[in-house]
C-alpha cells in the first residue's frame, strides 16, 4: 500500500497539514534537526543531574505537592514509571480512535523542539505506534485541563512502557502483545520522561484540532444549506446586498453576506417578484448570524494554530542558555477559553438552522404544511425538526462555560486549573451535533425545493441538490426518516464542493 510522508521539524504545523494526515494515509518520520535537538537536549539533561544535587522539579523530585521530596539518582527512571502508572485513571467513554492518532503526533511535535528532554527512543516509539496504527485507548474523563492532560497523556503513554491496553489490527489487545508483534522492546524511561509525556495539552489540543477541521467544512455546508432553504421558502436577496453590510463591517458578516450572494447567482427563484417585504430573522439576519460564529472561529483558530506548535510540559530545558525553568506552560486556560467559544460558535449555527427548518413547515409562500403533499394522512417532515429542536436543546446544555471553573487540587499546590479538557469533549459533541442539524435542515430544504419546480435555484446549488437527490429521494408519504435522515449525514460528510483555502490554512 502506498502512503505519504510528514517530517516532524520545526516547520510550522498547519491545519491543512493536519487534514491531510488524517484523511490520506500519512506516515511519520523525524527530521535531522529534529533529531539533533532531541538528543541534544537528553545529553544536557544527563549531565545536569550527573553533575549537580541541585533539587530539580520532576527531574530529582517528586511531582504536585510532593515537590520538596528529594528522589535518589538510581530511582529516577523508576520514578516516572510510577509517574505514568499512578496517572492513568482515567474513566468513560473512549477517546475516538483518530484523536489519539492526533494526541500522539502532537505529543511527538512537541517533544521534537529539544526543550522536554526525553531520549530519541520516546519519540521514535510514539512515531512507531502512529505508523502501525497501534492506538493506545484512552478515556474521556480524567483531565483539569492544567499539569496538562495528566490522566488522558498517561494513558497515551502506559504502551509505550508494554502497559495498559491498545487497539492493532482491529483488534484491542495489550501493549505488551502489540511489541510483540511488532518486534519491538518497551520504552525503559528515564529521568524528566514521565512527566515530560504527561504534562502537555495533546489531549484538549488534539479535540480541538478535530473539531475544528470538521467546523471548517461545516460553516460552508451551512452556507450552501442556509441558501437552499432562503431560496426554498422565496426569500428576499436584499438584505445580502454588500452595502449593508460595509456599514458594519464585522469581517464574517461581509464574508457571509457575499457567499450568499455567490450561491444565489442565477437563482429564478431569488429574482422573482415577492409580496412579501421581509424574512424572518432566521433567514434575513444569516449575514449576522452566521458571520459572528465565523469571526469566533477564526479566532479559535489562532489559538489552536499557536498551540499545535508549541512546547506545553514542565519543567522546561534551554541546553543553550543553561537553564530548566518550571513554569506553566501546560496550563489549558486558552485552550478551555476558545473551546467554549467554538461551542457556542457551533450551536448558533445549529440554533438558526433549526428555526429555518422550522419555517418551512408553516404551509406559507406555497408551500404544503409539512412539505407533504397530502398532509393529515401523511405527518411529512412534522417530526424531523422535532429532533433538530432536541438536539438545539442538548447543545445549549453543553454550551454552559466549563473554563469558569475552578477546583483545588494537590493539596492546594494545583489551585487553579482551566477544566480545558471538559471544555474539549463539550465542544466535540457541539459540533458533531451541529452536522445533524444541518443535516435535518438540508433533508426539508431540498424537499420544498421540490415543490418549486420547474421554478430552478441557481447552477451551484441545482448541482449540489442533483448529488444530494442521488442519496435521498424526495419523499411522496410517510415513511421511516431515520434512515433518511442518517443517509444525509453521510452525504454531508462525503460531498465535495470548493472549501476555502483561507477556512482549512487557518488565520
């Protein structure tokens, strides 16, 4: 089987690159200089504490409170074992398979900077596992969100050891077998590695990452779905005009507004004459809507983008000046501030998508109630936005801040942390959520489109509806929607149409 090559180095790493290594069939490999700083870094490091008693955090001490408890130099590879080992007690649901792909890249771009001072076999092992897709499983529930990712970092890493459990070949099975297999011998750690693999944000990151490249598709499919549904019900393209919008000029806004218009271009049905004078908000003010959760997310996308390329355990080691600084750069608190953000983005998208979903039910401007051409017998497409009101609703519980808590912990040494890891599971079911929603306005849309016929939308979106109509057929009486409803998911996260480099490039 053929495959692409990433070189880890200290190129920056992109989105786009991210996208591509988890949709193509991506192996990793490290770069000479990558190499150099690693080893680089481990010699410094040996030779510091060959050379010095000097108490180190987390290097000759223990970790948290029990920082002042000195460790002897023959118990210091025994003490980050014991380091990973008592970590990893993490609980519900697993992590989904391609996020821990990602927390492993991420944890391996992060190490290769020569500034965490692990042995070039750490690393290397980790690159081992990502490219035999060996995947370590990890749990959801674990993480403050500062320390790092501390539980869900040491489930990621007890495989490295020949502990804990993995998925290879399809299969779950032990660590231990999977070297086997492999032909591998487990990591011995030694001094600074445990807490090295444990401190660090891969887990929020590698969620928010995820989430994000899935977003970035996702606000163009609500761009094309929203426009079919405008057009659908007979909308008015006024208030897409440009200069409305130049008179507030919030970027996404100006942005959205010109999509539509784009989308819209050659439409009969959006050039018609209208008797009515306005939209309802849900579709009059998508430029608004829609535009504000853009703007949110590219600025969660600086966040991220920052941070995939960024050095996050501790303490921390410049073999250059000399120095091993403890500091806090495994502290999730912009990473839990942005994840919030990008949930509350994702749901505002669902929550407009659902209220158009709902006007097309109404029996107005021609169209059937319930899109139905034989409503009473038939309840047509009542029931469908009944699930899309559900899900709005979930998404607004989950859209409760988790980065406005706090909780001590470590008697009191670790008292303030982001809960940036809650933040990341809350935004990935947002977002996931979000695409049924957009799907279950997509399955109305294209159904009162057809009760325009032989009335026609614009080129662009006649071809999109063509696709769509390949998948799903319109729908004479009642019938099972479920499975409708779950083929238009999957239409979703198959169609191709033009993405904006700008939007997968990140800002």
């Amino acid at each position: 089987m053929s495959f692409h090559l990433h070189t880890i180095s200290s190129e920056k790493l992109t989105f786009r690159t991210l996208f591509n290594i988890l949709t193509d069939n991506y192996k990793l490999e490290l770069s000479e200089e990558s190499i150099n700083n690693i080893n680089t870094c481990r010699e410094y490091l040996d030779n510091k504490t060959k050379d010095h008693d000097t108490p180190i955090y987390g290097i000759n001490t223990g970790f948290g409170a029990l920082y002042n408890k000195k460790i002897s130099k023959e118990d210091l590879g025994k003490l980050q074992e014991n380091l990973v080992k008592s970590h990893a007690c993490g609980t519900g649901d697993e992590v989904p398979k391609e996020i821990v792909k990602l927390m492993m890249l991420l944890k391996a771009q992060s190490l290769s900077y020569g500034h965490s001072g692990v042995q070039l076999t750490t690393v290397q092992r980790l690159i081992d596992f990502f490219n035999n897709d060996v995947i370590p499983v990890v749990y959801q529930l674990g993480s403050l969100g500062a320390s790092g990712d501390l539980s869900p970092l040491a489930h990621m890493s007890l495989p490295l050891l020949g502990l804990g459990d993995v998925y290879f070949r399809g299969k779950r099975t032990t660590a231990m077998q999977a070297h086997e297999k492999l032909g591998l011998e487990p990591v011995k750690l030694k001094s600074k590695e445990g807490l090295a693999l444990l401190n660090g944000t891969q887990f929020m990151s590698a969620y928010g990452v995820y989430s994000l490249i899935k977003v970035f598709r996702l606000s163009e499919l609500a761009d094309i779905i929203g426009a079919i549904s405008l057009d659908a019900f007979d909308g008015r393209i006024e208030p897409f005009f440009d200069e409305i919008h130049q008179i507030r000029p919030h970027l996404g806004q100006i942005q959205t507004a010109e999509r539509f218009r784009n989308l819209l271009d050659g439409s009969s049905l959006i050039n018609q004459y209208k008797e009515h004078v306005q939209d309802p908000y849900s579709f009059r003010c998508i430029p608004q809507v829609h535009g504000a959760s853009k703007d949110s997310i590219n600025y969660v996308s600086t966040v991220f983008s920052a941070e995939i390329n960024a050095v996050t355990d501790n303490p921390t080691i410049f073999p250059d000046k000399d120095l091993i600084i403890s500091g806090g750069n495994f502290h999730g608190q912009p990473l839990a501030l942005a994840l919030d953000n990008m949930a509350i983005a994702a749901a505002e998208w669902g929550n407009i998508s659902e209220r158009r979903t709902y006007q097309l039910l109404h029996g107005k401007r021609g169209l059937p109630p319930f899109l139905v051409a034989n409503p009473g017998l038939n309840s047509g497409f009542m029931i469908p936005q009944y699930t899309a009101a559900s899900i709005v609703n979930q998404n607004k519980q989950l859209c409760t801040p988790a980065s406005v808590d706090s909780i001590e912990s470590s008697q009191g040494q670790e008292d303030h942390v982001s809960m940036g890891a809650n933040a990341a599971t809350k935004a990935y079911r947002v977002v996931e959520n979000l695409e049924r929603i957009l799907a279950i306005e997509l399955f109305n849309a294209a159904q009162a489109m057809d009760f325009r016929k032989p009335k026609k939308s614009s080129k662009q979106l006649e071809e999109f509806l063509a696709q769509y109509r390949e998948k799903v057929p319109f729908i004479m009486e009642d019938k099972i929607m479920h499975y409708e409803i779950d083929k238009t998911i999957s239409f979703l996260r198959e169609v191709k149409f033009e993405l904006p480099d700008a939007l997968i490039d990140g800002i």
